[in-house]
C-alpha cells in the first residue's frame, strides 16, 4: 500500500511529507483493503480567503474509493483534520461493508423465539 504526496503552490519538504504519512498511516490499521492513498496539499493564494492551506485526499479501497477534503489556517492543522476525517469514513465503510456481507445477522431475517401460551384461570 502506497502513500503518494503531491503539491499544489507549495512545496512539499520531508518534514510534511513524513508527517503525512505518519498521520494518514495510522488509517490502514483498520482496513486491510485499501489499495492507495493519493494526498493533494495545496495553498489558497488569495489574501481574503480564510482556511488558505487545503489537504484532500482520495483513498482507493477494493469495493469502490473515498474522498475528503479539509482547509485550515496552517497545513499541519488541515492534515490533522483530514486524517481525523477519513479514519472515521473509513470505519463507517468497513461496518457497512461487513454488515452487508454477514446476512444471517439481521434482525428482519431472525426469528423471534416462541414465548409459552399461559391460560388465565378464571375465578369464579
């Protein structure tokens, strides 16, 4: 599994790149179906927008793909958000994909357990 890093008007040093991928990392320990992790950084080059520096990311799993994107006023902050983002995606993905594959487990198909008839007596 692969974590490719690339910049939009930014350069991307080794200290955000490794930082990237330590944060980003940690999200494959949940899913062991993720392809690849392609990340974009990018900086917003106009003065009156606010969350100038963008991170998205587009994670590549077996059963389709997920993307998040998240802007914050410094990189490393906007990294933490998207890792934080996509951790949560990502387990959401996995429960829905593991619910849908166990279809024994549901409750529309169980069968309700027959509870004994108990006759009232009647007092006269």
């Amino acid at each position: 599994m692969h974590i490719y890093v690339n910049g939009r008007n930014i350069e991307i040093t080794d200290a955000i790149k490794a930082y990237v991928k330590e944060k980003i990392g940690k999200v494959t320990k949940h899913y062991d179906q993720i392809k690849g992790i392609d990340v974009v950084l990018s900086v917003v080059k106009n003065p009156s927008a606010s969350g100038k520096h963008v991170a998205e990311v587009t994670c590549k799993l077996n059963s389709g793909s997920l993307h998040c994107q998240e802007s914050a006023d410094s990189m490393y902050e906007s990294i933490d958000l998207l890792a934080d983002k996509l951790d949560r995606q990502i387990k959401k993905h996995k429960d829905k994909h593991l619910s849908s594959k166990d279809k024994s487990a549901s409750i529309r198909t169980e069968k309700l357990p027959e509870e004994p008839q108990v006759e009232e007596e009647s007092e006269e």
